[in-house]
C-alpha cells in the first residue's frame, strides 16, 4: 500500500493529531472545499503568484505545475497578493483533469467553480471570486516552495485535504506521521465502537482521549 493510499484511509484530523503528538507543524484551516465532498491526498506540485505590476505571463497561470504533474499529484497555489484575483479557473480544472492530477489547493481566490462541480474535480480555496487574473497577477515561481496559511510548502510533500482541514506533511516526515496518525485513527475508531455498544461516553472520553496524543 501506497503513503497516498494510507493517508486516504484516515481523516485530516488523525494526521493533524499526529502532527501535534511529533511536535511537527503542517496543519492549514481556513481552506474549504468548494466543488466537490471528495477527500483527496497526493504528492504536491507548487506555483506561486505575486502583483503583475507591468509584467506579463510567458504561459498560463499553473500550466507548468500541470504539464510537469504525475497521476494523483495535487497542485498547490500561493496567491496572498491581497488582489481578489483567481489563480484558478475552469481551463485549469480541465486540464489538470486530463492530466490525471487529483486537485487543487488554492492559498487565495479560485473561481469556475460552478465548473469544477460538473467536472467533479476538488478544488479546496481560501476564498472564492469571479475575477479574473489578467492584468492582476503573474506566475513567479513554479516548483519552489511556497508558504500556505503559516506552513512552508516544498514541491513533492504530501498533502491530505477534506471538509476539516488542509494537513501538509514533508517528505522526509511521511512514514512516521503515518505511523503515528494510524495508531491515533485505529483507537479513535475503537471509541466510536465502544459508543456504538453502549459505554457511556463519560467513560469512554476520560480514559482514552486526553491521553491519545502522550507515549
């Protein structure tokens, strides 16, 4: 089984959890889903926007990080300009789609999103906008790290994304974060059985949940 198949197993919330017991950082809030109910997790592929300010794009936004993606990998935009401007639109979701990338995760406005819907493609964004790039914003960087939320980004990291959260994890951290966030999901889902059976939740909260994170 692959990492990417052993996080979708689990939930933000486990590897976040696990984050915090690894004293490791990488949890994003604030990014929401906004085309489909899909959890998605993959290697990252990075691009970073900035004020166009007089210069123009050579290519499309994000058409480098898309051409360059294997199968399943999620490309991940920095737009903090403070321009309400979307550095991800309905083209992209097409061709990323194409490419077999398996979303998007946007640290700023995305827009189409009508579009990713009927394509079912998972678009996770900070906000949502009509306003096109065009003259607002440029593509400076592709495949260097990028700062999402207060989390440094690195090109081919591991991400997990659902309806709780954005949770990014750094190569080198992968197998131990997964071993940490399996236990966490597997006792977790022993306190849901325990529940389902009758222990009273008094019970089942005080012996096992404080202490989930310590050992």
């Amino acid at each position: 089984m692959t990492y990417i198949d052993r996080l979708l197993r689990m939930d933000s919330c486990a590897v976040s959890d696990a984050l915090d017991k690894l004293g490791l950082t990488g949890s994003v809030t604030g990014i929401g889903r906004v085309s489909t109910d899909q959890r998605i997790a993959g290697r990252v592929r990075t691009v970073k926007m900035d004020r166009a300010e007089g210069r123009s794009n050579t290519r499309h936004l994000c058409s480098t990080a898309i051409e360059a993606s294997d199968a399943g990998d999620i490309i991940v935009c920095e737009q903090r300009t403070g321009l309400d401007a979307a550095c991800w639109g309905g083209n992209l979701t097409i061709g990323a789609q194409m490419r077999g990338v398996a979303g998007a995760i946007i640290e700023g406005p995305a827009r189409d999103i009508d579009e990713s819907r009927q394509l079912d493609f998972p678009v996770f964004a900070r906000s949502i906008t009509g306003r096109t790039a065009r003259g607002r914003i440029v593509e400076v960087a592709t495949g260097e790290p990028i700062l999402v939320g207060d989390v440094t980004v690195h090109p081919l990291d591991y991400v997990i994304a659902d309806a709780s959260s954005v949770v990014f994890i750094a190569q080198a951290e992968i197998e131990r974060v997964l071993e940490a966030a399996e236990n966490i999901w597997q006792r977790e889902s022993l306190m849901a059985q325990a529940l389902r059976e009758g222990t009273p939740i008094s019970q089942v909260m005080g012996t096992n949940y404080e202490h989930m994170l310590k050992g």
